[in-house]
C-alpha cells in the first residue's frame, strides 16, 4: 500500500508543482491573471487522477479486486497529502525565491479592480484596508503553508471521496 501511495503521491505532486510553477511564472512575467484560477483548479483535478489510479491500482493488484470505501478513503487522502504537501513547497519556493514582490502585485491588481467600481469612498477604503491586511499571512510561514495547502487539499478531498465511492466493492471479485 505504502508503495502505491507514495509513487502516486509523488507523481500527482510533481504534475501539479510543475503546471503552477509554470503558470504562475507566466501569469507574473505577463500580468495575464485572467482564467489563470480556473486553469489552476483544472490543473489540480487532472494532477489528482492519480487519486483513482492509486486505489484501482491496490484494488485490483493488492487486494484482489476488493476493497472497501474506508481503506479507499486512506489511501486517496494519503497521496492527496503528499501531492499537496509537494505543491506547498513548489509555491514556498516560487514566491520566495523568484517572486518575492508577487503579493504587492497581486494586491495592487486588486486594488485596480475595486477602484474601477466606483464604489463609495467608504466602501472603498473599507476593501482596500481589508485586502491590505491580508499582507501579513503570508508573512509567516505557518499562515502561507496553511493559506497553500486550503488551496489544493481540498480538491484532493473531493476527487478521494468520489473515487472511493466509485471504487469500492466489498463482494468477492
């Protein structure tokens, strides 16, 4: 099992560190931040395939065509962890040792949007204070690992379950 979570991990960990890596050099060199989001998640459900691989693979191949939904669930959040885990790190290096000032960018970018609103000065002031603060989690590595993990794992959650749902077969095979 151990084996199977970890070839899978890595290689799902791998496929969706190098995508971001990629498009998040990209998206800052080029200032095109537009679909990148959705390219990103997309990136993420095609790198966590490797969540279904792994548990037919151990179904099929380790427990004869058994398996149940609680043994599936294990080893989908197994290689959904190292993936994001990987993906966490791959970011951590990215931003802070080739991006330093992507933040500033990026809040700047926002404050941009907001201010093409026309919206009152209050509301205004209000959103920009509250984008501002949001400086200060990526401040601390604890904050920004965990802000980078809530991006991923959560798709890795959802692929696990569904795959285990779909998987799972408890009957002789």
């Amino acid at each position: 099992m151990q084996k199977i979570i970890l070839k899978n991990g890595l290689i799902a960990g791998l496929a969706v560190s190098i995508f971001m890596v990629c498009s998040m050099a990209y998206v800052y060199n080029s200032e095109h931040a537009e679909g990148s989001m959705l390219i990103g998640y997309v990136s993420m459900l095609a790198a966590f395939s490797f969540v279904f691989i792994g548990i037919k693979n151990y179904r099929d191949k380790v427990a004869d065509g058994k398996i149940t939904f609680f043994t599936a669930f294990k080893i989908g959040i197994a290689i959904s962890a190292i993936a994001s885990l990987m993906y966490v790190i791959a970011w951590g290096i990215e931003y802070h040792f080739f991006m330093p000032d992507f933040l500033d960018k990026y809040i700047l970018s926002e404050i941009e949007k907001l201010q093409k609103l026309n919206l009152p000065t209050a509301e205004l002031d209000a959103k920009i204070k509250e984008i501002e603060q949001s400086r200060g989690l990526y401040d601390n590595v604890f904050s920004f690992a965990g802000i980078t993990f809530a991006e991923i794992f959560p798709v890795g959650l959802l692929v696990t379950i569904i795959s285990s749902l779909i998987l799972k077969n408890n009957k002789s095979a």
